[in-house]
C-alpha cells in the first residue's frame, strides 16, 4: 500500500474550505456544508486529525477571554458574551451577514486540541462540538431536526438578503476562514 501525501491532502481540504467560503459569500448558503465537513476532518480526530498529522505543533490564535464574573444567567447576558468573542456585520447586499472571530493575539497560541475547547455561541458549546454537529447533521440532514444545542443559536435571525442565514453557518464559516488562514502560513503558501 502506498503510504498518502498528507501535505497534498491537506492542500486539498484548504482549497475545498477556501472555495466553499467564496461561494457562501456570493450567496450559496449551502456551502458552509463542505465547510463544515473538512474541518472536521482537519481538526476533529486529535492526533489523527489531518492538521495535526501535518504540523504536529499547530497552535493557534485564543478567541478574546470572557471573564467569569462578566457571565450573567439571563439570555440577553449570552448574547453580549458571545459578541465579545464574535465580529457579526450586516449587509443590505449580498452575502447580507457575516462572522469574524475575535482573536486575543497578545495571548499565548493555544493548541489545537485547547483551541477546539473554547466557545462562541454559548460556554454549553465548545468549537469541537459546533463543527461535529454542524458536519454530522449536515451529512444526515435528513433529519427532521438539528440538534438541541445548534437549535439553540436559531434564536438569531437576519433580515433583507441575510434573512436564509443562520448563526451557527456563519461561525463555521469564519472558523474555516482563520483556520484555513493559519494553515496556509504553516505550509508557506498564500491563502486563495
């Protein structure tokens, strides 16, 4: 058996994550989908996980600390807390909504497997588990329903052009985006 060009594969992951995130931004909303499902595939089986598998050390950027004291029990105290951690931007054009993650970049790097502990959406909702059940559901999206806890970010609702786009599909998508991008630094060539 021929032993796999890890570095070519995780080339084309990054290329299928680059090219799903233009066609998001032109208005596919689908294709957070193929978004979702490589970073599981990069980032989910811990050391068996493409990324690691390429770059044993990969460390990457914290999102911005929330301090404990600063987590109040009521609904509208998440949301403040996840716009800490989380840019939203609305647009009357298209792609009509947009994620960018908050990163604390005079922090240490964390690992990947630290990284993948953090949360966005909610402290019940770590990284990993957002990716895992965004691509497991989407793979079976013959589902009458999607999870409890990605049911949970549906309480987001966009208007005007962004009105088809739903919180957890922005989030995988700026996660594709930054990790894609700190990817192609480790590998040495330029991001598409």
């Amino acid at each position: 058996m021929t032993a796999r060009d890890l570095r070519n594969a995780l080339e084309h992951d990054l290329q299928q994550i680059e090219d799903n995130i233009v066609l998001y931004k032109r208005g596919r909303d689908s294709a957070y989908q193929a978004v979702a499902i490589q970073l599981r595939n990069l980032l989910l089986k811990g050391p068996r996980g493409l990324a690691a598998r390429v770059f044993p050390r990969l460390t990457l950027y914290q999102l911005t600390p929330v301090e404990d004291a600063d987590q109040p029990g009521d609904s509208d105290g998440r949301h403040v807390q996840m716009l800490r951690r989380v840019t939203l931007s609305l647009q009357t054009s298209y792609p009509g909504a947009q994620a960018r993650l908050q990163l604390a970049e005079d922090l240490p790097k964390l690992s990947v497997e630290e990284w993948l502990e953090q949360w966005l959406i909610s402290p019940k909702l770590s990284i990993r588990q957002l990716i895992r059940q965004v691509a497991n559901e989407e793979v079976a999206h013959t589902e009458d329903e999607v999870g409890k806890e990605i049911g949970g970010t549906l309480v987001w609702q966009f208007g005007g052009v962004g009105r088809d786009r739903q919180l957890y599909q922005l989030l995988i998508v700026a996660i594709g985006g930054y990790v894609a991008s700190e990817l192609r630094k480790h590998m040495g060539t330029p991001s598409r």
